[in-house]
C-alpha cells in the first residue's frame, strides 16, 4: 500500500485521510447506475472478495446516528448492533437524515470524513483482513485500507454485528 492516493477523487475522506498521514489506497471503478447492490458492485469491479469490502450504513441507535460498517456479503444485526453499543434499540436511518447528516449520496457514504461525524461500529471480520475496502465518499469509489486505521480513523469501536 505504498502508493499516493489519488487526488483527484477530492472526497472528505480522501482528504480527511491524507490530512490524518494515514496510508490508504483509492481504488476507482466505474459505476453502473442499474446495480442492485452497491456493495456487491465494487466487490465484482474490483475483483477484490466480498468479504473484504464493507459497506456503511446509518443507523438510529436510543434516537442517536451510528455508522455501522459490515461486510457486503452480509447484514446488519440490529440488535447486536444495539448491544454493542450498551442501547435498547437499533434502527435503520432515514436515508434524507443519513445523506444530510453525512454529506455523502447513498451508496456512497464512507464512514470517513462526514460532514458531522456519527460514532462508527465496524464488524470485527475487519480483523481478519490485512486490508479492507469502504466507500470513498462517492459511488465508484472505494477506499483500501488496514482495519486497524480505518479504526484509528474513525475512533471505532469493533464487535460482533454482521448476520447472515
């Protein structure tokens, strides 16, 4: 992972990691407007195993945004994301409130770099992975980078909240 991102992607989480010196790669692909899932998409542009791209999504922990990041080959638990977090309940965002919240399109919000930056729970897969994929902040755009500084990155926190 040696190489310089790419400037030109200019998202908040390239800059947000380049300003951090934190080593990363941006892996663009091009984007099929008609893909079912984002996630899976990349996963097939990038010739890269699903279980090493994650996808982030936003969610309504106890009434407070939470950035939860699994892999795209599975889901969220809800619940376990709750109890991760010592919380009663966990739903799904509002994809206005994600999308304003975040500064990011769906599809495209990275757990990096948002415009008010939610806590993130990241499945603890990640650590089986020397690196893992995230959003880059767009869609066609995919961040390769170590677990443990998109951990860093972000402040997160790992437990068990991926189901089948």
């Amino acid at each position: 992972m040696g190489k310089k991102p790419n400037r030109s992607a200019g998202t908040p989480a390239v800059a947000a990691l380049t300003a951090a010196g934190i080593p990363f790669v941006a892996r663009p692909y091009v984007h099929d407007d008609d893909a079912p899932s984002y996630g899976l998409e990349a996963a097939a542009a990038l010739g890269v195993e699903q279980e090493r791209v994650f996808k982030t999504l936003m969610t309504s922990v106890d009434g407070s945004l939470v950035a939860a990041v699994v892999p795209v080959s599975g889901s969220l638990d809800l619940k376990a994301l709750a109890h991760s977090l010592g919380a009663r309940k966990a739903t799904m965002a509002d994809p206005a409130v994600a999308q304003r919240r975040t500064g990011y399109v769906l599809g495209g919000i990275s757990p990096i770099g948002q415009r008010q930056p939610s806590p993130v729970v990241i499945d603890e897969s990640a650590h089986a992975q020397s690196t893992i994929f995230v959003s880059g902040g767009r869609r066609g755009l995919d961040i390769e980078l170590a677990p443990a500084d998109l951990i860093a990155a972000t402040h997160a926190l790992t437990a068990a909240i991926a189901g089948p």
